[in-house]
C-alpha cells in the first residue's frame, strides 16, 4: 500500500478553509505542533494550518473512507508534506492508542 496524506487543496478559498480548520479542531485534530511554540506553526498560513490538521482527522479515524473531504477542501497527497522537524504521518502501518495526545505508536 502506498503512503497517502491528507491535506487541504491548493484550489479550496480562504473562507472554506477556516470553515473546514474549525470542523477539525472541534473533531479533536492535534492542534499542539500549530501552535505559536509548535513545530508546525510556520508557516503560519490558513492552506499549512488545514493541512496538518486535516491530516491528523484523516489518521483519527483511522483513514475511514470520506474522511479526508472536509467539504471538498481536502484531498489525497502521494509526497510526503512534512517539512524541517514538522512531521506528518503517513497512512499506512500506523495507529493510534489512547486518545490524541502525541500517544502515536508505528507498527
């Protein structure tokens, strides 16, 4: 199985975007690397914010089909987009224990 991400599409506006960032915190995406101190906070943009944290539902639930849309603002990515020390993780052989809390475990 090749490794996929989710992120948010470069076509999706500004406003649809907030939209969907705003689904994602409130369906528990880990926020902490986007904040000021995080090591994903820069860039500090609406596409690089949604992205990580589109990413980060799309591994939740466990990369369930129709979770990575987010209402058309989001799609499928074979390059990994991880960037310097932030990291997102790939799709395949991973899963999650405990709630989402850095608690990630590679198989």
């Amino acid at each position: 199985m090749t490794a996929t991400w989710c992120v948010a599409r470069s076509d999706a506006s500004r406003e649809a975007l907030q939209t969907a960032l705003d689904y994602a915190y409130s369906s528990r995406a880990e926020c902490t690397p986007l904040q000021p101190s995080g090591l994903c906070f820069l860039p500090n943009t609406i596409q690089a914010h949604a992205s990580y944290a589109f990413n980060s539902c799309y591994m939740r639930r466990f990369m369930a089909p129709g979770s990575c849309d987010f209402s058309g603002t989001a799609t499928f990515a074979k390059t990994d987009p991880s960037y310097g020390s932030c990291h997102y993780p790939p799709s395949p052989g991973m899963y999650y224990v405990g709630y989402w809390d850095n608690d990630v475990q590679y198989m």
